[in-house]
C-alpha cells in the first residue's frame, strides 16, 4: 500500500513515515492499493442533456434578472428624470467609448 493508483490514476509513494507508522502500513497487502484507484464514471447522454439544460437555464436567469434591472433603472430615471444624475452618465459613456474605440482618444 506504499506505492500505487490510490485514486483516478494517480500514481503516488508514502516517504517518510515514522518507523511505527511504517509498520502500521505495512501490515496492508500493496495490491490493496490498486483496489482502490477509481476511474471516473463518463456520463451517458441523458446526463450530458440534462447538465446542459441546467446551465441553459441559470444562464437565461442571470440574463432576465439583468434584463428586469435595467429596464428598472430605465422606469425610475423617466418617471423622475430629476433624481438621474445625467452628467455622471455622460461622462461614464464618454469614458467607456474612450477606452472601447482607441481612435476615439482626445
């Protein structure tokens, strides 16, 4: 049990134990070892649809939460236009295109 695939196909070596522990690890047989190694399972396709699915899915949410927020933002800034602070707005539009579009640089 010093040596071996201990799991996924990794190869590994216990060194340095201390002299009583060594002996301890010596009592296991060493083909115990490659008992234990563990190929991962491949998912069939049903697995593979359906964590698919599942990313599709947290994806579109993540999108319409986005979607909802802005078009709130949206709401708020024409029902009380007053409370925008539309130069700030400006000037990280302004900033953004600077940094987008190099020949945009002043």
């Amino acid at each position: 049990m010093k040596e071996g695939d201990w799991a996924l196909g990794i190869q590994a070596r216990v060194v340095g134990l201390h002299p009583e522990l060594s002996r301890i690890l010596a009592a296991f047989p060493t083909e115990q070892g490659s008992a234990l190694a563990l190929e991962a399972p491949r998912p069939g396709i049903a697995e593979m649809a359906g964590q698919w699915s599942i990313r599709l899915a947290r994806s579109a949410r993540e999108h319409v939460l986005f979607i909802g927020t802005v078009v709130q933002a949206l709401g708020q800034a024409i029902v009380r236009p007053r409370r925008m602070r539309w130069r700030e707005v400006a000037r990280v539009f302004e900033k953004a295109a600077s940094t987008r579009f190099p020949s945009c640089r002043s």
